[in-house]
C-alpha cells in the first residue's frame, strides 16, 4: 500500500503537459481545429465524389476523428520540444543567477569561490 502512495506522489509531483496552462490550451485547440477541419474537408470531397449524404458523413466523421488524433500527436510532440526548451532556458537562468550572486559574494568578502572548491554545508 506504502509502495502505490509513493509511485502516485510521485507521479503528481512530475512535469505534465496538462498541467502547463498555456500547453493544455494550445493542444486543445489543436485538436478542435483538426478534427473540425478533417471533418469539413472529407465531407466535402465526399459529397463532391456523387456519395449519399449518410455515407458522406460518416466519412466525414471518421476522417474527422483522424484530424483529432493527428492533431492532438503533433501538438503534443510539439509542447513537449517547447517544455523541455522552457525548462532549460529558466536552468540557464537560474545558473547565471547563482554566478552573479557567488561573484557579489566573492567581492564582498574578497574570497574567490569556484563550483569546484565550494564549502560544503557541514564546513560552514
């Protein structure tokens, strides 16, 4: 029981794209548009092709459900690439933070600190 609480904590504490605002909205329209726009165009083509409106439209339909999930496959491979860019953009933030901080410190106090002979917690 121990086991499966710790496997759902840690699955509620990791990076989801549905947890990204602006990812969830983005792949939702996605989706909308793609299956809208499958679906209008295989309709079209359908009844344009001399078909009977029932079959028309279950091609439509059905073409309709394929632009939703070719969307949905591309929006989502693409908000992956930019969550991954997002997030090493803000590491690469955080570390000349850290930089500008150490060398604020560094010339407040006269010391030299590098990454590699930092004090370690228990030498302060």
């Amino acid at each position: 029981m121990a086991k499966k609480t710790a496997d759902a904590d840690a699955a509620e504490t990791g990076i989801r794209l549905s947890r990204h605002p602006r990812a969830r909205r983005h792949i939702g329209l996605a989706k909308t548009w793609g299956g809208l726009g499958a679906f209008a165009v295989v309709l079209y083509l359908s009844m344009h092709a001399g078909l009977p409106t029932t079959d028309a439209v279950l091609r439509g339909v059905l073409g309709g459900l394929a632009g939703y999930l070719t969307a949905w496959v591309i929006a989502v491979t693409v908000w992956r690439h930019l969550a991954l860019a997002e997030l090493e953009d803000l590491r690469l933030r955080l570390v000349a933070t850290m930089e500008a901080q150490a060398a604020q410190a560094a010339a407040a106090t006269g010391r030299v600190v590098s990454h590699d002979d930092a004090p370690t917690p228990h030498e302060v």
